[in-house]
C-alpha cells in the first residue's frame, strides 16, 4: 500500500496551500477564509520517486472555545490513518493554544511527526521559526508554502520517514 502523509493545523496556516506545493499542482482549495477544505481530501504525490498519498485536513470554522478541542481531534483521527503527520503552524504568529493541542495529541500517538513553519517567506522571518521549538516536537521547519521556500527540504525529510 502507499503510504499515508497528513497535513494537520488549524485553519489558515497554509495547509493547503503546502498540499498544493508537494502535489505540484493547484487542486487543493486555499482561501483567506478558513474552513473551505473539506473534512479530508487525498492526493497522489510522489517525491524522490516514493510515491505517497498526501491527505489535506479542514472543513470547519469551530468556534474559539471549540476550536482547540476540535483541532485535537482531528489531528487525532489524520494521525491513525497516516504513516507520517506534518503539523503545520504559522511560523509569524507563532504557537498558539490550539497549536499546544494538537502538539499533545501528536506526541503521544507513537506517529513519525514533522513540524513546519510556515509563511516563514523570508531568511529574516526564521528566528520567528525557532520559537516553535517550544512544542516539542523536535527541529520546526520553516517552510514558505506560498513561495516554495525550504518545500524541498521537508519533502525530503517525509520520504526519509516513509
Ligand atoms: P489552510 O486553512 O490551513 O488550508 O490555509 P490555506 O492554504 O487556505 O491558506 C490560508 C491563507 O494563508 C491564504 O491566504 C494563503 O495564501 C496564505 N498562505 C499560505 N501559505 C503561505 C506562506 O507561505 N506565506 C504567506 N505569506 N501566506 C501564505
Ligand atoms: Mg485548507
């Protein structure tokens, strides 16, 4: 079977926007409003010759006091369909409470996880980045899903842990 990559975090980190970046098209649906992208939606994607399924998570505006809650639990259920978890977290505005949730959840599950900061769009914004180490989830990776910045260097990371 093909191995399973899912893409967690809470809305309008740029989680599609990164799908798009690693399936090299534009299929998954961005916007500035979040929780357009369905519950779930997979795509073929291959890197270095692995081929993989790249899953992008979404599809629900929870309230704020709902929210971190709700991410949890969808990292959660991303995390025991998948091979390897990308939590992804925006690198300008750092960590937030749902960010801690879904960190949480993600440590105790047992699943190869990868931390990416994104927007991080260029090298003056990566001390931002370094901040996320506070998560707990090892090195963040800054990563400009909109501009392609470090995309290569994550995917190679994926594939190692396929
Ligand atoms: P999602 O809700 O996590 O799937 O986020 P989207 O992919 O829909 O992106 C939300 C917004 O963030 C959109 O306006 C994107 O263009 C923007 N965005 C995504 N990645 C980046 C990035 O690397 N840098 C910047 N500056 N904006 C980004
Ligand atoms: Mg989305």
């Amino acid at each position: 079977p093909v191995p399973v990559v899912a893409v967690v975090g809470r809305p309008n980190v740029g989680k599609s926007t990164l799908v798009n970046r690693i399936i090299g098209r534009r299929q998954a649906v961005v916007q500035d409003t979040p929780g357009v992208t369905r519950d779930r939606v997979a795509y073929d994607a291959s890197w270095n010759g692995r081929p993989f399924t790249v899953v992008d998570t979404g599809g629900w505006e929870p309230d704020a006091k709902g929210r971190a809650a709700a991410i949890a639990a969808q990292a959660e259920s991303a995390m025991q369909a998948a091979d390897v978890v990308v939590l992804v977290v925006d690198g300008v505005v750092g960590s937030t409470d749902t960010d801690e949730a879904a960190a949480r959840v993600l440590q105790r599950g047992g699943k190869p996880v990868l931390l990416v900061a994104n927007k991080i769009d260029n090298t003056r914004l990566e001390s931002d980045a370094a901040a996320l180490w506070s998560l707990g989830l090892g090195e963040p990776l800054p990563v400009s899903a909109l501009h392609g910045r470090g995309s290569g260097d994550l995917l190679d990371l994926v594939v190692a842990k396929l």
